[in-house]
C-alpha cells in the first residue's frame, strides 16, 4: 500500500484545499495519508467528513509539522496518529501559531523600512486566513511587482541572511517531542536530508533526535538520488529508529507528486505499520 505521511494544504503554505489534496491522493492510489500542515490542526479538521474519507477510499491520519530547534538550527519535526483534541498539544499550536504572527509583524517591519509597504496586509491576503508563513510575503512581493518569482524573493528579501529574514526562538526538540507523546502520536524528523548536514552532522543530528526519545526518520521522499536514499536508511539502522515515507506535497507544480515515492530500503522498520 501506498502511503503519504507528510502533505500541506492550503491552510498553511500548501497550494491545495483539503478536498483537492485528498482527490489527488486517492487518484495517486495513496491508502494511508496524513495532512501534516505547518503548525496548525486547520487542515486535518477541514479533511473531516470529506467524500474521500467517508467512503474509505483512504485512510487519514492527524498528522502536523513542527518547528524545532536542536542542534542550534531549526529543524521539522512531524507527529503523527495523536488525538487531535489533546489538551497539551492544543496549548502548543497555539503558542507556536504565535511565534508565527510575531514573525510576520516582525517581517513586515524590515520590508516596510526597506521600502516595501504594506507588506503584512498583502501576505494575509496570501495566506487567505491560514497563518502567515514566508511563502506568504513571498507571493505578496510577486504580486506587487516587486521580484518576478518566489525563488527571487527569498534569494533578496526571505532567505536565511536576507534583510527581511527573521530568527524565530522555535522550542527545544525534547520539548516538541513530549508534546506529541502526551497526545499519544509518533515522531518523525522531517527531511533529514534537506538540512545540507555532513554525514558527522547528520548522525548527530539523528542521535539527539533519538536521545529526546524520537521515534522515525522520513527516509522515503520522492527526489532523492539512490546514494541519498541509501545513506537515510544507513543512519536509520544504525539509530535502530523506525522509518517513515512522505512527499512533503505542497502544489501540483512542485517534484513531490505522491506517485514518485520511492519504496523502502530493505532492512527498515515501516512506521505505519501500527496504522493498517
């Protein structure tokens, strides 16, 4: 079976609604899927009684994507399979959804003085009631004429060290991981491979990830090389943590279609076998 444990929709930095993500898994042939929004349950929720849900077509997991920090950078961390109405885990998507906002004012404040105003009105209207994340200001400079594409405005204004980049004090990984413990879920580190660590790195990484009590590595994502793939699943082994498979979807444009998930290393204890 197919499965899909990490996605975005439009209620974070994700192109599609619930409903159009949902259709273009089951079309994928996806039997497991979990919406896996930034920060925030508003997905999962409006996924709720969906055609596509109802009639069993696939199954749908609660699932979120934190941000971390460990290792003095930020890192994502997924929990998957928790009861979504946990009191511990709503308090925490309510501080980080915060965090967040405090972000864009602060965002908005550096383009406002580089010039560029009106800056948190537009990624509102970007973000179409979803908390505002950097995709957000990105679309919003697009479309005020000021780059041509998001990948230009975050190499002048977003990315890390650009003038309108700003540092988050995200919490501590043991601390995100007991969140979603307490909820009952498992954890995931998200694409390991996209922290541009060493192998020393990465393995420490992995190892911290572990000692906080972590529970999986995404080691399936569609777009790595063999060799990539082959040195997730090594470190995977090695840390004896289970293994996850995700396509961090975000729009129909993007490399991670959920077909193009490759299957398994051998040797790998598939997360979601607790879930079919």
């Amino acid at each position: 079976m197919l499965v899909d444990l990490h996605t975005h929709t439009n209620a974070s930095d994700g192109e599609l609604t619930a409903r159009e993500l949902l259709a273009l898994q089951a079309e994928a042939g996806v039997g497991l899927v979990a919406i896996t929004d930034h920060d925030t349950l508003d997905g999962w929720e409006r996924a709720q009684g969906l055609p596509a849900v109802q009639a069993q077509m696939l199954r749908l997991l609660p699932g979120i994507e934190f941000s971390v920090e460990a290792g003095r950078r930020e890192v994502h961390v997924l929990g998957l399979g928790f009861d979504p109405d946990h009191p511990v885990l709503r308090q925490a998507v309510c501080r980080q959804q915060l965090r967040r906002r405090e972000r864009a004012e602060r965002i908005a404040d550096r383009l406002e003085y580089l010039g560029v105003g009106g800056a948190l009105a537009g990624a509102e209207a970007a973000a179409g009631g979803a908390g505002i994340g950097r995709p957000h200001f990105a679309h919003f400079l697009v479309a005020s004429g000021r780059v041509r594409s998001v990948d230009e405005a975050f190499r002048r204004y977003l990315g890390r060290g650009k003038p309108a980049a700003c540092r988050v004090e995200w919490p501590p990984l043991h601390e995100v991981l007991e969140w979603i413990r307490a909820a009952g879920g498992s954890t995931v580190l998200a694409h390991p491979h996209a922290y541009r660590l060493s192998r020393g790195g990465l393995r420490a990484l992995v190892a911290e990830f572990r000692a906080a009590g972590g529970d999986a590595l995404e080691v399936a994502m569609p777009g790595l090389a063999a060799g990539e793939l082959e040195v997730l699943a090594r470190v995977t082994r090695e840390a004896q943590l289970r293994a996850s498979a995700g396509s961090d979807f975000h729009r129909r444009a993007g490399w991670n279609h959920p077909a193009r998930i490759p299957p398994l290393p051998p040797g790998l204890d598939a997360l979601w076998e607790q879930w079919v």
